[in-house]
C-alpha cells in the first residue's frame, strides 16, 4: 500500500504542479484506478485486521490511537468521496479495463460533484500531512531509544 500511496502522491503533486507535462500525462491516468485499488486494499485490510484484533499490538497512547483512527477514516474517505464526484459527474469510470461504473446522460448531480470538488483534494493533502506526522512520530520514538516502535509497526505482533 506504500507505493501505491506513493504513486497516488506523486501524481497529484505532477498534476497541481506540473499539469499537462510529459510526467502528469504518465502517472495521472492511472489516479483514479490506484485510488479504487487502494480502497479495495483498505476493506480488506481493516477486514483482517478485525479478524486478527486480538493479536495486534496496543496504541502507545490515546493520542497514537486517534491518529490512526484519523489515518484510516481518510484512507477510506477520501477515495468514495471521489468515487461520488465521479458518479455524480456522468463520465464512465474504468479501473486497469474493468469497468466500475457507467456514465449517463443529462444534467450532472452537482451535490456529488461538489462534494468531491470541495472535499477530495482537501482531505488527500490533509492525510499527507498526518502521513508525514506518522512517519515523523516513529523518528522520534527511534531517536529517543524506543526501537520497537518501528518493528511492531512492520511485524503486527504484540510484544511482551
């Protein structure tokens, strides 16, 4: 899910940076169908991650917990909020040739598209700014002596 956020990042920052250049016309066809990507990954890893709840390590504290909470309220978010924009819209959605949506014809549902134009971009760079917090807090566990943080994050295991 790393790269695919990456990627999703990467080609958001070409496009309000660098819009109709060689780069945005390479990564931004592919923003939509890694965002539904992501939002499938999601389901399926709060799924298992439900199944496995007895197994996972503890939040360090209340605030790490609500971090988290918020980390994955936007994951799940920020792609249906522009899954609705899409819809709303008319315009067909296909994500790597399968198609997830058709278009239709007549008036756009300006309530969806304004939702989405008001909130997708918003709440995306909102959760860059929570990523790079997140990355920043186990820094400083790191540097503080706590060396487990990083490893409970990649293993999922609770420690003892």
């Amino acid at each position: 899910m790393f790269l695919l956020f990456a990627w999703i990042y990467c080609s958001a920052i070409t496009h309000y940076l660098a819009s109709d250049s060689t780069l945005d016309k390479w990564l931004w066809p592919f923003h939509k169908p890694v965002g539904l990507l992501l939002l499938v990954l999601l389901i399926l890893r709060a799924g298992w991650s439900l199944l496995n709840q007895h197994r996972r390590p503890l939040s360090i504290s209340r605030f790490a917990a609500a971090g988290h909470g918020m980390l994955y309220a936007l994951m799940f978010l920020i792609p249906l909020i522009g899954m609705i924009r899409q819809y709303g819209s008319g315009r067909a959605f296909s994500a790597f040739g399968v198609p997830v949506m058709e278009g239709f014809e007549g008036e756009k549902i300006q309530w969806m598209v304004d939702l989405g134009s008001n909130f997708h971009s918003l709440l995306g760079w909102t959760m860059l700014v929570l990523i790079l917090g997140h990355v920043g807090a186990v820094v400083m566990h790191y540097r503080q002596g706590d060396k487990q943080v990083l490893r409970r994050m990649t293993r999922g295991v609770r420690q003892h």
